[in-house]
C-alpha cells in the first residue's frame, strides 16, 4: 500500500509539473520547483537561474526581431526593459516563436514608462501586421477588371474575401510616418506629421507593402474585410467621412491586393 501510495503520489506530482515550473520559469522571485533536481537529487536553483534568464533573453529577442522600429524608437536598453516585464506577465501560448508578441502592442499602451510616447502602440501594431501578411498564406489578388464583372445595380451587395494578407491599423496618431521613418537604418530627422493616420498593410505578391489610407477609405475597407456588402461599406465611410472618395479606395484596394477572391452575391 505505502509503494502504491508512493507511485501514486509521483504521479500526480508529475501531471502538475507544468503548474509548478512555468510561473517560476517566468518570474524570477519565485523558487525553484521541487522537482527540479541536479545530480544525486541536489538542488539546482543555479542551473534553474541560468535556464530561466535563458528563456527569458529568448522572448525579449523574439520581440526585438518582431519590433524593429518600435525599439529603435525607445533605444535597445527602454525596449528590452519593457520586453522583460511583458515576456514574464505574457508567456507564450504557440511553439512558433514569431507568433510571440500580439499582445506586446496592447501592453506598450498600458505600459507606464511608455506613456510620453502615445502613438508608440499603433507603431508597434503596424510592426505587428507586417510579420502577420509577411506570414500569411499565399494566395491570387482580386484582379482589377473584377469589379466590372458586376452590374452595377448589382454590386452594392457583392461582398468580398480578404487577401489573407491584409491588416488594416487605425490611429489617432501619425504611426505610419514614424515607423516609416524608424523602419530602415538611415537617420531620422523631425517628424512633422501630426494627423491621424489609417495604414493598409498587404501582401499581395512577395513582398509586404504598407499604404497609408486616404480619409475614409479605412472604414470603407475595415467593413468589406468584416465581410460587410460593397454598398454598406461605402454609406458607413461616406457617412463618417465627408471627404470620403469610392473611386480613389476602390484604386488603392486593387492595387494594394486587398481582396482574394471574386466577389460573390450575399443572399
């Protein structure tokens, strides 16, 4: 009874493991877990340090590789500060490591030290988007001759399929002008940007391509992407914006590759 209790015991203690060790993998004030040992059943809190801080510098380069511009904003030393509190409050969920950091955006808006630089998270959601198209399956562009296909009393309620390579990022800030401008190697002068801007990131062939959006067109594009009729679309960006063109968003939304597939009739 006492060695089946015994086994027992192992057992569960082993199921739990995950519980015990990944916490304590992310957060250095906790103690080593009990069942990591060294040799002859020692303690290995100095092999468990060294693997932790292992792990740890591994997650911060994964956001540094995903965030290039958004680090060169702050200064490597900012960044991966704020990539450390990030990596232990956030641990990844994927064994992919580029899938780390979606949420790195939404932390740098909350992050303290990051507050005098407002517009930093919508940098960082472009950096963001880009990896996510760049990433994104393969597949053909809408071709521009599709939309005359349509009768035109028909096209209002033509609803389109996404390229899967397509974000579109709203800001209230000028986002794009800075990571534009922080995205390369080459100095960066001053930014005198100082309107809202809507970035359209694609990739419709083999590079990534991003566009910053004429007013209205990212409310236009963001209810086709939500799978919203044509004529919709059009009505909610004309109606939240007066300076809203359809010719010159239906232009971009080809050229940029935005949509996959011919569009098909909602019934």
């Amino acid at each position: 009874m006492r060695v089946a209790e015994s086994i027992s015991d192992d057992v569960a203690d082993r199921l739990d493991y995950p519980t015990g060790f990944v916490p304590a993998l992310l957060d250095p004030g906790r103690v080593t877990p009990s069942l990591v040992a060294g040799p002859r059943g020692k303690a290995a809190n100095k092999r468990f340090n060294v693997y932790r801080n292992n792990v740890t510098v591994s997650l911060i380069d994964a956001l540094a590789a995903a965030f290039p511009a958004t680090m060169r904003i702050t200064g490597e030393t900012f960044f991966r500060a704020m990539a450390r509190f990030h990596a232990r409050e956030t641990p990844p969920t994927s064994p992919l490591l580029f899938e780390y950091g979606r949420d790195f955006p939404a932390f740098i808006e909350r992050y303290e030290y990051a507050q005098s630089m407002p517009w930093l998270a919508d940098v960082a959601r472009i950096e963001r988007a880009w990896l996510d198209a760049y990433h994104a399956a393969d597949a053909p562009a809408l071709p521009p001759h599709a939309l005359a296909s349509f009768p035109a009393e028909a096209l209002g309620d033509a609803v389109f399929e996404a390229h899967p390579s397509t974000r579109v990022v709203r800001s209230a800030y000028p986002a794009l002008t800075i990571f534009s401008a922080n995205r390369g190697s080459g100095p960066v002068g001053r930014i005198e940007a100082r309107e809202p801007e809507s970035a359209l990131i694609t990739r419709p062939a083999l590079d990534v391509e991003v566009r910053r959006l004429p007013p209205g067109a990212d409310v236009f594009l963001g209810s086709l992407l939500a799978a919203e009729p044509f004529g919709s679309a059009a009505a909610a960006a004309s109606a939240g914006c007066p300076e809203f063109d359809l010719a010159t968003a239906i232009v971009v939304m080809l050229e940029a590759g935005a949509f996959a597939a011919p569009g098909r009739m909602r019934t």
